[in-house]
C-alpha cells in the first residue's frame, strides 16, 4: 500500500471512528438531535430542488442539435446527475451553516472528552465569531463551482467529487482549528499539509450521504470525526502542527514581501 493511499485510508476511517465515538459517549446526543434533523430535512429539500431543476438545466446546457442516441444518454444522465447533487450540496450546506454553533459545541466537547480540556489559542471572541462564519460558509460557497466542474467531460464528476470531499472535510475541521489560533490562509496551509486525510474524510461522508437514514446521522459524525482526526494528527506530528501551518504561510508572505521590497 502506498504512503498516499495510506493516508488517504486514515482520513476516510475517522468517520466510522466519529459514529463510535458518539455511541460510546451518550452525554454528547442532546448535541446530535438537532443538527442531524435540521440536515435530514434540508438535505431532502435539496434533493427535491435539484429534481425540479434538472429539466431546465438540461433544456439549458442540452445541445441545439440534434445527436446520436449513445451520445444524448450519457449527456443527460450527466446533467441530472450533477444537478441532484448540487441541490443536495446546497441543501447539507445551508444546514450546516444554521447548525454551525451547535456543531462547534460539539466538537469542544468531544476535544474535552479526549484531552480533558479545549485548546483555545484563537485571538478573542471577535475573531473567532469572524472565522468560525467564514469557515460556516465554506461548502455553501463551493456549491456553485462543484456543478460546473460535473459538467466537464469524462474527468469533470471524478473532480467535482474531490472537490465537493475536500470542502466537506474544511468546513468540519474548521472548529478545531480556529481553536487552535489559525486564521482562513492557515487553514488552507494545514488542508495542503494534509490534503489525502482531508479528501478521505471528505469523500467518505460525501458517500455516506447517499445512504438512506444514515445520512440523517452525518453532519454530527462528520463534526466529532473531524475534531479526531484534527487531534489524531497533533498527537503523530507533535503540538507544533498548528502552529506549523501557520508559520508556513507566514514565511510565504514575509517571502512576497521581500520580492516587493527586494529584500536580501
């Protein structure tokens, strides 16, 4: 097995670990209920929204011309395809931002739970109110871009699907993260740093999705999944991953700035 697959297996084995922990921990279900209703019902919504939107979609993107019969199916399953799950897409991420504090709550409890005690490195209230909407807002904002990168031919959907897991994964770790002292730049620097765990993660709650019911359990086994698997890779790594990420992208903009300056 190679080191990426490996990873990348790691990643997609916190979300089964995150339905086991919310098992095995019966103080965290009062946090569950609401979230993992509020995500059923607008995941639905955007089911039904994407199957009523599909007909125009196709009428809009379907060729003038007509084409051959083997050409025409693949182009409207496609296209019915892509619409459905960017209804779904918009639907989970409009649940999630109204549920994103209840989520954040949960994830300081599972982290208690684990370490005995949060990690609060952030920089006040203010900021983390500011990141924590920014980090909310994340998936809902990657909707759009996921649809029309499915309507790439052939390595169009294999995209949209990696994109779609890893904006999943950043808006689940994004709690532990603010925490943890990291603004939206140092974010992205640690999702580089661990981009095949984040795109296993991602991926596997994208296909747990999928499945009827469970999916109702998702959004809060996304959220403790993240909160491990965050805290997974601090314990492998050592305390100094966050700050880490940080400092790289920190030295990326001392670097620019010297470019700008001409600096020795």
């Amino acid at each position: 097995m190679t080191p990426t697959l490996s990873r990348v297996l790691s990643g997609a084995w916190r979300l089964p670990r995150g339905v086991a922990f919310l098992f095995f921990n019966p103080s965290l279900w009062p946090l569950v209920a609401l979230p993992a209703i509020l995500a059923g019902i607008f995941l639905v919504g955007g089911l039904l929204l994407g199957l009523w939107a599909a007909p125009f979609v196709e009428r809009l993107l379907a060729p003038g011309e007509p084409v051959p019969p083997w050409l025409a199916f693949p182009v409207r399953v496609l296209i019915w395809m892509a619409t459905l799950s960017a209804g779904a897409a918009v639907g989970f991420g409009v649940a999630l931002l109204l549920v994103s504090p209840i989520l954040d709550q949960l994830s300081r409890r599972v982290e208690r739970l684990v370490r005995g005690a949060t990690d609060d490195r952030g920089s006040g209230l203010a900021w983390e109110v500011k990141e924590s909407l920014r980090g909310a807002f994340y998936f809902l904002a990657a909707a759009p871009g996921i649809l029309l990168l499915a309507f790439i031919p052939i390595i169009g959907p294999a995209l949209a699907v990696l994109w779609a897991g890893f904006a999943l994964a950043f808006q689940f770790s994004d709690p532990p993260l603010t925490r943890r002292g990291l603004d939206f730049g140092q974010k992205r620097a640690w999702h580089r740093r661990y981009r095949a765990e984040a795109v296993g993660f991602g991926i596997t709650g994208l296909v747990a999705l999928l499945i009827p019911f469970a999916d109702l359990l998702v959004a809060p086994a996304l959220a403790v999944g993240a909160t491990l698997m965050v805290l997974d890779l601090e314990d492998r790594d050592g305390e100094g991953v966050a700050r880490s990420a940080g400092e790289e992208i920190s030295m990326t903009r001392r670097n620019r700035a010297c470019r700008r300056h001409f600096c020795s």
